[in-house]
C-alpha cells in the first residue's frame, strides 16, 4: 500500500516564515494533533501552530523534518509520532495529551488503484475521528478539497456545496468527498467538526502542483488546454495556512459547515502557469491542445496506468484534463465571514516569493 | 363509449396537485342541453384558504386550441401571495385538456353557453368579488363573449395573442390558412400531432422543456381524444357563410361599450395572432394597457413571465387609488413644470411675410454651392401647402405619420406641416438597421409613410406599414407599383390658411431609442413636451431668432424653424454621419454666416479628420461660429481641442441626454477640463469615476435613486455627492410614454414624476453629474456593486487600449469583472491578451479604482450600435466572456 505521505520525498524541509525564537509566541497549553505534516501543508500548519504557541504533535510515516526547524526552546512543545493513519494504535499513541486535530493526511495522487484510495483517505478518516471521539477531544477540523464537489463541469462563483461522492470526479475526489461526508456525520455540540477545502495550495517548494509545472515548462512539454483560458482560483500556501490555523480556531462558528478557501483571485490557466514561469526565468507555456483531445488521451493513459503503474504520476488523466481547462473558482464571501479570515498574500507576492526561493536553479 | 382521461396532476410540472378540480355540469348548449358533462380545471382556492389569505378578486382564465389549463399554471401560482392575492380558475373547455371527451362539434355560441353553464356552477355569476378574464387564441372570443352576458360581474380584461375579428379568407394568416386546408384540415389537427406540434414549436428561448411539452400535449395522445382540436379550427369564423360568423361578428362590436379597464399582453413573433388582431382589438377597447415583447410568440405565457406585469396591473387596477400612469401624471403636474405652451410652428407662422432666409440645402454633390433656399415666408406657405395636400389625402389628426425623408427643406416643411394639422410624426432612422427598422415600423404602426422613392422601395420590399405618400415627383408606373396614393410635389398651393388647432397634451411625435439593448423603443412625446425640447435648448443655449445654424445632427435638426434659426444642412450622407468633411462644414457655415453647429462626435471626429486641407478663407468661416453642441456621446479631451482649434471662437459644449430625454444636462469643454482637474488635483469629493456631464439644463432636475446591494435602484433619491445610483430626471421636456411598452414605462415612471434613465452616476460636490455607464451594464460581482465606466477609462489609459468594456463573469453576487479591450495595432484575433497586458490593465484599473479584474481580454473590434457605432454591447460581449473563461471555445458572434 503506498499513501501520499511516502510518495511525497522531503528532501530538506523548510518553512515559508521565520522561525527564529522571537517568532514563536509564548506557551498556551493547548495541544493539536496533526496528520500528514511531511507534506508542505501539514509542515507549514504545523510550524504556525507552534508560532502561536501551541503545543503540537505530528503523525506520518515519514520524518516531518519539522523539529529540525524549531529552535531549542521550541521543541520541547513538538512532538512527533510515526505511523499511518490506518493504524489505530499508533493513532491513539499520537493522540495522547491532544485537545484538538486538524487532519490533513490523505493520498493525493491523480492515478492508483481506488481501494488504495479508500483506504487511506476513508479508512483513514475513520480511524482518526473514533480514535479521537475515544480520546475525549471535542475539536476536529478535517482538510478537504474542493474536488469533492467537482463535477467535471465549469465552476464560477461557486458557494460552499455538500460533496457528492457520487458525482466526484476521480478516485482522489471521490474518496475525499467519502470522507468529508463521513467527518461531518460526526459532528455535533460536544464534537466539532470542522471542514475547509483549500484549493490548489501553491507555493515554494511544492512539488504537487509548481515544480511539475516548471519541470515540464522547462522541458517545453507543457501543454495549455484550451488556449488555457479557464479561469480557475488558487490558494498561496501561507493563506492556506493562516485560514486553517484561523479555522482551527473558530471551529464554533464553522463546524458543519464546510467551507471552500482560495485566494479569491481568479485567473485564467494560462496566466497563472504563465506566471509562475515566468518568475523563475522560463517562458511561458504557449501550446495549445484541444481540451477535448485531452480529455480523450487522459482517459486512455489512466487505463494504462492502471494496469502497469508506472513509478511516476501519469502525465494526463482525465480529472487534470478537466481540472486545467474548466473553470472552477469561488464565492469566498462566508468563508470569510466565517473565519474572520482574508489572504494576505497575493498571487503576485507569491510569484516573487517563487522567484527568490529558485533563483537560478531553472534558468539555462 | 368515448376515451375519457384521468387527471394527473403530479406529473404536471408547475402544478399545485391541489389546483386540479372536476365538476359535474348540465349543458345547456345547443347542442347538446340538458347532458351532464365532466369539467375538469386549476383552481388555486384550496391553497388560499389554507394559506389564510382573502382573495381581492377572482380570474377566469380561459385557454385556446390546442392547450389546456396548464397555459396559466404561472398565474395560478402568482395568485398565491399575501400582498394582492387572487383566486384563478383556469378552466379546460370541453373537448380539450382534461375535460370530458363529449362527442359533438360545439360551435362558437355553444362554447360560449359551455363557460357560462360552467362559471354559474362554481359560484362566479353571484360573486360579491370583481371578476376579471384572462384569455389566449380562441379563448379570447369565448370569454369576451361570455363577458358580454356577464357584465355585472366582469371588471377587467386580459389578453394575451387573440383575435376577435377577422373579415375575410384571405386575411387570415397563411399559417392558420393551412390548417383550414381540407386537404390538410383533418389530417393535420386530429389524425397526426402536426397542429398540436406546430403550436408547441412556437415556444421561443430554445423551445419548451421537454416535461412541459409532454405536458401539453398529455391528453392529445390519441386521434379521438384529438377531436377538440379538429372541431375548433373547423369552427374558425373564416367568412360570412361560416356558421360562427355572426356570432363573431355580435362579440367583436359588442365589447366597444365593454367599458372596463383592459392588459394586452402580446407576444409580436406570432405567426398567426400577428399585430394587425392586436391593433384591431385596441380599436375596439381604446382603454387597453398594452405590452408588447418583441421577443415572443404565439405561445407569450411560455415565453415571457406574463404573471407578474399582470399582477402588477390588477394592483394598480384594484388596490391603488391611482394607476401607475395617473401617479406619474398627477405628479408632474404637481412639480409644475409647465411654463406657458408656445407651440413648435409659432415662429413660423409669427414670420409668414418676412423675406429673410429660413432654409438652405446644401448641394449634395458639391458641397460649395447652394441647392435651394427658402425665406420664411416661403417656408409658412410651403407648410399651408402640404398640411392642405395631407389633409386633402385623407391624414387626419392623431394619425402617425411616418416620415423616411433625408433631412433638408422637405423635411423641415413635412414635419411642421404634420404639427400644424396634428398629425403624429414616426421618426425612425435607418441607424437602425433594415430589421430593426421593420421592427420598429411594425411596432408603431404608421397610418402614413411619406417617403423618397428608396424608401418606398424598401417599404413595399420590407412590407412597412401605412398609406404611400411619395415625397418626390414619380412616373405614374412607379406610383403604382409602389402603391403610392398621393405625392407632396402634387399638392396644388392655396392661399387661404389651414386650420390650426392642436391641445398641447395631443401626441406629437414618435421616436425610436437606438436599440443598442434589444429591439429599439418607440418613445411618445406631445405637443407640449416636444416645445419643451424647444425651449430648454433656446434657454439653455441662449439661442434667438436670427441665429445661424447648421444642422448635422438629425434630432436637432428638426428645431431649427422652431427656435426662429436659420438652418442650414450641410453635404453629406445623413446615414453616415462620419461623412461630414471639413470643407462642408465650412461652406455650409459660410452660406449663412452660421454662429452655431450641431453636429455628432462621428461627424467632428471625421471634420478633425479633413481640417488640414482647409484654406485660409474656409477656416475664416468657421471664426464666427460661437457655439458647438455635439450629441450623442461624450468626447476625449485630445478630440476636444482639435474641434477647438477648427472654431476657434466657440464655446464647444456635450450635452447629455437621450431618446426620452433630450437633453437633461450640458457642459462645456471649459467645464470638463476643470471637472477633471478637481478630481485629479484637488480631490474634491466624487469628481472622478466617470464621464462628467455637467448640470441639469433649463427646466430639468436630476436626482440619483442610489443602488442596493443587488445593484437596484432604491425608491428613495437623492443628490448628495459621491452616492452612485440610477440617474432619473424630470423636465417639462421628459417624453410622455413608451408606446405600447407597459411594463416599459411603469419601470421608467416608477418614481411617480421622474423618468429613471437607465443610466447610472453620481453628483460631485460642485453639483455635476458623473456617468458611470448603464444600469444594465451594473457588475454585481464579490468585489461589491461596480460601474463599467471608471474601470473602462482606466484600462483606457494603458498606451495600446484604444477602447474597453468591463462586464461582470459569473453568478450575481459572486461574479468577478473582466475587462474586454480593443487594441491599436488592432489584435489578430478575439481572445486572451498576452500576459503583459493584462498586467498592465490590471494594474492599472487596481491603481485608479480599487478593483481587481480577474482577466483581461482582447477583440479585433467592440461589436457596437449601428446609429452611433459608440455603444458597446456588453451583454453579448459577457455572454462570450463566460463561455470563453469557463474553458469553452467561443466565438463573438456580431
């Protein structure tokens, strides 16, 4: 069985903001238990929430590589246990001392085989929501997408919908929309459990979304669906960040009711591809293919793949097809509301901020 | 035994299954007394008692062929609200829907006899509450036929697509000709689905959804359950030996004395029901509020929502003191803004025997010489002479005259010559376009087209309406085939003076809006508004009699003899005002030593175009003008000071206004360069964020009703600074009505007094007035209410943009804005724009307003109006957008 945290390789985690000793607020004697904190997001979250001053455990299979961030009088406050999410004993291991989880573990991957799928990211679940309801602890944010919602069709200035499993496009979204229903069933007055749906969380160093655009932009293989001008949403990783820590936080106001969270800046594909590219010195992708063709060709190589899966991730399935050259944004006014929350990073600081972590590594 | 059928209600999408009622009734029709027979209809009281609400009245609505109750099931459920409920019954005739299958051919009276039988059962006949008819097709003549026996209840009438009358065969429309065919007759109305498909497929907007069609064609499924359909088109009263023919004939005249307030509503695509019934029913009931929608057909109530105008009429018909109509009159009347009533051909008839030069028609081939004068006195005789000939012709007061004549003398003497013996002048240009033209043509209703021999042509080729009167001398032989009954030049002179007798509140004129969102509008001005137009220009502008003018612009051309001015038109090809050249300007300047232009911003934009070629004398003509009106849309400051520098002595001046309003404001260039220096320099509150426009001029108040959250007007108005809003005017000179638009014109009077523009803005703190673009044009996006316009002159001031719009992409409330530019160099093709220049605009636009565009698109060119080629079409233009940023190929269709 693979899952997404060993699939994603951390070679030298680092963090988005400082973490010198002043950075880190005084102690506050809360404790949060955090799956799938080897990926950037699960790092990042982490890493706030000991800026805040929590006290913070990290699950995965892998090293975080968080404590090696953390300076001395920092650490004392992390912890962390290694396991996967499967396993209900290491589960209740980590668990222990925690007053609240935010769950982001998951795999993420756009092929595999489904009962893969089911078993991490809706297994999974499961055991993290009953191991916590058995552990006494009230407070459970879930990290959702908002591919559960997704149904292949263009999204625009889309609210806060139920995720339909049955309409979920993909083996990814179809199980997470399983588990989001199934960690919402569980909430209730003395659990609360809270969902937000980060969109295409981006930023430096992230290998799911930006270093496979640049590496293939590099290589000139980058294709743009449609002249790449879907106009989609995305989310810089510090907002990200900031709105689950905030949401973490007002599980009051937002449990029940899950909640979509982007930059709230829509922008068509080919721009922000463009922009990202651009930012670390290689131009922009300027090919165009029928989304059709894509569309077509994603679904043939998902079949292939799926008998003989490759060690890499395919170059085209169906639901990136559909992802890269349909619209999806959305209405971000009760998200905000909600959280009390808005992004402080733009699209535009993000580009830079891509540019100064590169430097020269993708220029010829 | 005959097929009877079931209802279903539950499969009826849109129906309360608690509508459905049955009942049992004695006939005591002709033609079969005395049998009982199986009602079947839609009856919303169940739910009203339930929903405790006390109706204010009852409708009766009755369907034609071949549908059934469903028809109304949008009116049985608008019924059902607190504020103005009413009780509908919708009642499935027999033979049809899912009334009983009876057997017999029931003719018109026994249908007749059928409603009554029927309405005495439920309780109607005695009803302490007012009873008003709703009917559609044949339902139409049953009703008002039943209305006629039941006058003492019957207190409203509403009709959608019907007919009451029709004399002849061959006037019936070729449609409804085809299904009388015997040879189709029987086949195509009950032994095939072909007459019930036909009028199904009538629906507009892509067609019925297919639950609803299933719907409608429910209990037709079989030849015999069919027979209805049969029997009523054979009983169409197609000539004086049908056997419904008098009974036609006794319900058409008899509803003359139906003296009861009346609501057309009338889809005009329909091929059978077509206008011609519409104008012979507003004939007959001369009372009647009438809509058109010019996007719907025979089925109107599928395609248009005809439940809530219908709604908002009984309100005013039932629970107002006043109509909507009487409010906005009696308020006028109470803003007093009546100054004495100085009709348009006063100064004419003031100047009958003076010498002095009125009228000057430039050559239309060369542009230096003169083709023809008229002193005044020649003009007022000119005018006794044609008002003789059209009354001589048979045009009487009130008739609508259609005039399709270059401007110049002739027309100036046809359009003072209509206003002297009253008739009402149809002004509708060919900006328009052929279809929309026809559209427009169609829609008023001409008695008369007086025109050149094109126009002729093309109204003979387009099937214009109205009496042929030639303009010009023609060949007898083109006469004929043209079929012209009368030409101006033929008018023999006479010396005695023509009757003079107009009411100041008597129609005057009809003009058309550009239609550059959707069909173009008729607007009705009166004698007295059509003055005010007069006067509000002479006060503003200070105009006296004596003053040269040269007229280039068409709506203002006509004032001329009003204001006591001599006129002159200069060469060029009035259709396209971009013709104008600088040395016609000049030569027809210099025919009268002209002091005042009215021109277009396309005719200034093409006299800059050609000033370099002027010789010293040319310009030497130009040095005496001291005013410059330019109208139609605003101009750049840059096209402003090349104007200036052509008439170097005037004062350049953009009023603003519109079709209904004409104009509300002006301002000069002096004004505009210190509007747009209080902005930029001494941030004075509000002087920013649009085109400024200046003050209100003589006689007319500006107010702004600012905008809600969803973007809407709010009742209140206001005129603090900063407030943006619908703008809405009152003035002497405001147009009277739409022409048959009501729910039009109860939009645009719905502050009782005022006109709302459809524009939006606001005021300065010095009291100017700002455009901020069109009310429909509002993007109601995440980022708030925004206006097109400050984002659109932002963008405007990245180097490359030569022209943007702004629309809103997404659900209301939620929508993101985008602005859509056209480049110099043009751009090779519609679509994304490059990256750079998105950052560019939208930066840009984030700079100057605060607003974040999500994407920036590029078009080869702004599909725009035909009259002015200024007006952007935004909602095409967004349509395009979506598709395009959702991921969609898309094509600008223009």
């Amino acid at each position: 069985m693979t899952s997404a945290v060993e699939v994603i390789e951390v070679t030298g985690a680092f963090s988005q903001r400082p973490v010198a000793e002043e950075d880190f607020a005084p102690r506050r004697d809360e404790r949060v238990f955090v799956t799938g904190a080897s990926g950037m997001l699960g790092r990042e979250v982490s890493l706030e929430l000991l800026r805040q001053g929590f006290d913070v455990t990290v699950f995965q299979r892998s090293d975080s590589g968080v404590g090696e961030l953390l300076p001395e009088s920092v650490r004392e406050r992390f912890r962390q246990v290694r396991g996967a999410v499967t396993d209900m004993k290491a589960v209740q291991e980590g668990l222990e001392g925690a007053h609240g989880v935010i769950h982001l573990a998951a795999k993420v991957s756009f092929a595999g085989q489904w009962d893969e799928f089911v078993e991490t990211n809706v297994r999974g679940t499961r055991v993290v929501l009953e191991m916590a309801k058995e552990a006494g602890i009230s407070r459970f944010l879930f990290i959702s997408s908002p591919s559960v919602a997704h149904t292949g069709t263009a999204f625009m200035g889309e609210g806060n919908g139920p995720a339909t499993p049955e309409l979920a496009r993909g083996h990814y979204a179809r199980s997470k929309a399983l588990a989001e229903n199934l960690a919402l069933e569980s909430d209730s007055d003395d659990f609360w459990v809270g969902v937000l749906r980060p969109h295409i969380v981006w930023g430096p160093g992230d290998t799911q979304l930006v270093e496979r655009v640049l590496d293939r932009s590099a290589r000139g293989t980058l294709p743009l669906l449609n002249n790449g001008t879907a106009l989609i949403d995305t989310t810089y990783i510090d907002n990200a960040v900031d709105a689950i820590v905030a949401g973490y936080q007002r599980l009051e106001n937002i449990h029940g009711t899950p909640l979509v969270v982007t930059n709230g800046q829509p922008r068509e594909v080919a721009e922000l591809l463009g922009g990202m590219c651009e930012a670390v010195g290689i131009p922009a992708p300027s090919r165009s293919v029928p989304a059709s063709v894509a569309r077509a060709a994603g679904a043939v190589i998902e079949k292939v793949w799926s008998v003989r899966p490759g060690k890499d991730e395919p170059p085209m399935t169906k639901f990136l097809a559909e992802q890269l050259s349909t619209s999806h944004w959305f209405d971000q006014k009760q998200t905000r509301e909600l959280l009390d929350w808005s992004p402080a990073v733009s699209i535009e600081e993000g580009y830079a901020r891509l540019g100064e972590y590169y430097g020269n590594r993708y220029k010829s | 035994m005959l097929e009877q059928l079931t209802p279903d209600p539950q499969n009826w999408p849109g129906v309360d299954p608690r509508w459905s009622c049955m009942a049992q009734v004695i006939s005591s029709a002709g033609v079969d007394a005395g049998h009982t027979r199986t009602w079947h209809y839609l009856d919303n009281q169940q739910v009203l008692r339930e929903e405790g609400l006390e109706p204010v009245g009852i409708i009766l609505a009755v369907h034609g062929n071949p549908t059934w109750s469903y028809l109304w099931r949008s009116v049985l459920a608008a019924g059902i609200n607190a504020e103005n409920p009413w009780r509908v019954i919708a009642v499935d005739q027999l033979d049809m829907g899912f009334s009983e299958r009876t057997g017999t051919v029931r003719r018109l009276a026994d249908r007749v006899r059928d409603l009554g039988d029927f309405t005495q059962h439920v309780g109607l006949d005695n009803t302490d509450l007012p009873v008003v008819i709703l009917a559609h097709d044949w339902g139409g003549l049953i009703s008002l036929g039943w209305a006629l026996e039941h006058r003492d209840v019957v207190e409203a009438v509403a009709l959608t697509n019907t007919a009451v009358f029709h004399d002849q065969i061959e006037k019936i429309p070729a449609a409804l000709q085809l299904a009388l065919n015997p040879a189709i007759h029987g086949w195509g109305t009950q032994k095939s689905t072909a007459f019930l498909d036909v009028t199904l497929h009538l629906a507009q907007n892509g067609g019925l959804d297919s639950v609803v069609y299933k719907t409608y064609a429910a209990p037709y499924r079989t030849a015999e359950l069919r027979a209805g359909i049969r029997n009523f088109v054979a009983d169409i009263p197609a000539g004086e030996a049908t056997a419904s023919y008098t009974d036609m004939v006794r319900i058409a005249e008899g509803i003359r004395d139906l003296h009861v307030p009346a609501f057309f509503q009338w889809g005009t695509k329909d091929p059978v029901f077509q206008r011609r019934y519409m104008a012979d029913l507003q004939e007959r009931m001369p009372q009647a509020d009438v809509h058109r929608y010019e996007n719907a057909s025979h089925l109107v109530a599928e395609d248009e929502d005809i439940a809530t105008p219908l709604f908002h009429w009984l309100e005013e018909q039932f629970l107002w003191n006043h109509t909507g109509r009487q409010a906005h009159q009696l308020a006028r009347e109470e803003q007093q803004l009546h100054t004495d009533f100085e009709p348009m051909i006063s100064e004419v008839l003031q100047r009958a025997s003076d010498s002095s030069l009125a009228v000057v028609d430039m050559d239309s081939r060369n542009e230096t010489q003169i083709a023809s004068t008229l002193s005044w006195a020649e003009l007022a005789q000119d005018i006794n002479r044609v008002a003789n000939g059209l009354e001589a012709t048979g045009v009487r007061a009130g008739d609508r005259v259609n005039l399709m004549v270059p401007p110049g003398a002739k027309l100036t003497t046809l359009i003072y010559a209509c206003l002297k013996i009253g008739a009402v002048i149809v002004v509708a240009d060919t900006g328009l376009g052929a279809k929309g033209l026809t559209r427009a043509l169609k829609g008023a209703r001409p008695d008369f087209l007086v025109g050149i021999r094109p126009a002729l042509v093309a109204a003979r080729a387009m099937g214009w309406p109205g009496q042929k009167i030639a303009a010009d001398p023609l060949p007898a032989v083109a006469r004929k085939g043209l079929g012209v009954i009368a030409s101006v030049a033929d008018f023999s002179d006479i010396s005695e003076n023509t009757s003079y007798s107009v009411s100041p509140e008597d129609d005057a004129a009809v003009l058309y809006t550009s239609g550059s969102t959707g069909p173009a509008k008729g607007v009705v001005y009166t004698q007295r508004q059509i003055s005010g137009m007069r006067d509000a220009i002479r006060h503003t502008y200070g105009l006296s009699a004596g003053t040269g003018l040269v007229a280039g612009f068409a709506p203002f051309a006509l004032l001329g003899p009003a204001l006591g001015a001599t006129s002159v038109t200069p060469t060029m090809d009035v259709t396209r005002p971009k013709t104008l050249t600088a040395s016609a300007l000049s030569a027809a300047a210099a025919a009268i030593d002209a002091t005042t232009i009215f021109a277009s911003p396309a005719a200034l934009m093409n006299v800059v175009r050609t000033a370099n070629n002027l010789s010293e004398d040319q310009r030497n003509a130009l040095k005496s003008v001291d005013l410059l009106l330019s109208a139609g849309a605003p101009l750049a400051v840059p096209l402003l000071e090349a104007v200036q520098s052509i008439v170097p002595q005037a004062s350049i001046h953009t009023p603003y206004g519109m079709t209904e309003a004409l104009p509300i404001t002006d301002i000069s260039f002096e004004e505009i360069k210190s509007a747009l220096a209080d902005g930029t320099e001494r941030g004075l509150t509000g002087a920013r964020d649009g085109v400024c426009v200046g003050r209100a001029v003589h006689g007319a108040e500006i107010q702004i009703a600012p905008l809600d959250n969803e973007g809407e007007p709010l009742e209140e108005t206001t005129t603090e600074p900063g407030i943006t809003g619908e703008i809405v005017v009152s003035a002497p000179h405001v147009k009277d009505r739409y022409d048959t638009l009501w729910v039009t014109e109860r939009l645009s009077t719905a502050t009782p007094g005022w006109h709302h523009t459809g524009d939006v803005g606001h005021f300065d703190e010095a009291g100017r007035l700002w455009v901020e673009g069109r009310l429909a044009h509002v993007l109601n996006t995440s980022q708030g209410v925004l206006t097109p316009v400050a984002m659109e002159q932002a963008a405007e001031e990245v180097p490359v943009v030569r022209r943007a719009a702004a629309v809103a992409v997404g659900p209301a409330g939620s929508a993101t804005p985008v602005v859509i530019v056209e480049t110099d160099p043009r751009a090779p093709q519609d679509g994304r724009a490059n990256s750079a220049l998105t950052a560019q605009v939208r930066q840009r636009v984030l700079q100057d307003t605060g607003i974040e565009v999500s994407a920036v698109l590029q078009v080869r060119e702004h599909p725009t109006d035909i009259r002015h080629n200024s007006k952007i079409d935004r909602p095409l233009l967004a349509r395009w957008a979506q598709k395009l940023l959702s991921g969609q190929k898309a094509k600008l269709k223009k």
